[in-house]
C-alpha cells in the first residue's frame, strides 16, 4: 500500500526484509475497501492486490494478509487445514464481511471454524456517531454499543466482532487486550494519522 490510499506493487527493501522474517513465502495481500467481499486464495501468492476485505485458503505455502492501524484483524483456521483473515471495520462489520469469510471457509471443507482478535481500537477511543452506530446495532445487536472514557456514545470494535463471529457459527478463542489508539505500541490511523500498518499473517 502506497501512501494516501494509493495501491502500489513495489515494496521498500526494509518493508520486504520484515515481510520475509515473518514468513518467506509470498504474501496473499488485498487491496482493502471497507466491505464484504472475500478472495479465495488457490495458490501461494495467488489474489495478491484483489479488492477486498477478507481472504480464505486451503492451500499449504499460502500466506494471507491484513494490514490494520485501528480496525480489527481476524485470524481464522479449522482442523480441517482451512484458514482466513478479515479485516474488519465499521463498513465491513456492518455489511457482513465476518460472516461472508466463514461462510466462504464452509465451502472449502471447513467445520469448526476458530478466529483470534489482534490489537484494534476499543470503545474507550472509538466516539461513534449515534446514526451509524445504531446501524452497527441493527446488524450485530446492542452488545456492540460502548462508551469513550468522556462518557461518548462509542462503538466496541472487540465485541462487534465477537457478535458477527457468532452469527457465523465461529469460535472466538483468543482476543488481544490492547487497544491501537491507546497503547502508544501500533499503528494508529485514529491517534496519530498513522501511514504505517500492522501485518497480520496467516498461513499453513
């Protein structure tokens, strides 16, 4: 990702040395658009720059990723060797993308589907307007309605994800403390105008 929203295909050698200390294989990134949709990645590399917001595989050597600075990274994985991630914000919450990435891992041979929550922002930072998050609401319920630390109608990114999990059949069994605007540890979009992200990293 270039700077100011611009997708780029080159990588900055530190960029692409980190990358491979993570994992040297190619990375599965997409082109992420605050919506519902989902690539199915059918080889290592494969669906590189695609538009979306989620991204499922059943292919060893695939190594998916999301790039996050305040919304919510999801890993998921089933026994039966099927994996994903999501990257969930308010849009995508709201249009489904946590149940579409599931739905779309049950039709590559999924059963229990298990997900782990990364750092993301957390109500106490995330003053929401009443409209949209009443929308949010609508969708997931009121267990995703929070407060900011003033006492701000906010929503809980954490427990929004939670919700969708559960209306997907998933499992939620792990789930980072942290908040990205307050930890002063991650990128964040919110705190800082961040250009940098996060990487969160899936693969078999």
């Amino acid at each position: 990702m270039g700077h100011h929203g611009r997708w780029v295909d080159t990588v900055d050698a530190e960029v692409e040395a980190r990358r491979r200390a993570v994992v040297d294989l190619p990375w599965s990134w997409i082109r992420q658009v605050h919506g519902a949709d989902v690539v199915v990645v059918d080889g290592p590399g494969a669906g590189a720059g695609q538009a979306a917001d989620a991204s499922v595989s059943a292919v060893a050597g695939a190594a998916l990723a999301v790039l996050t600075a305040d919304c919510a990274p999801v890993a998921l994985a089933s026994p039966e060797g099927v994996f994903g991630t999501v990257h969930a914000g308010w849009k995508g919450l709201r249009a489904g993308v946590v149940e579409a990435a599931v739905a779309a891992m049950s039709r590559l041979g999924a059963g229990e589907v298990q997900a782990v929550l990364g750092p993301c922002i957390h109500a106490e930072c995330c003053a929401f307007s009443p409209g949209d998050l009443e929308s949010v609401v609508a969708r997931l319920g009121p267990t995703v309605r929070g407060r900011t630390a003033e006492g701000a109608p906010a929503l809980d990114v954490p427990a929004a994800v939670a919700a969708a999990l559960v209306r997907a059949g998933a499992r939620l069994v792990g789930c980072s403390p942290e908040c990205t605007v307050c930890s002063g540890r991650y990128f964040s979009h919110r705190a800082h105008k961040d250009l940098g992200r996060q990487a969160l990293v899936v693969w078999r």
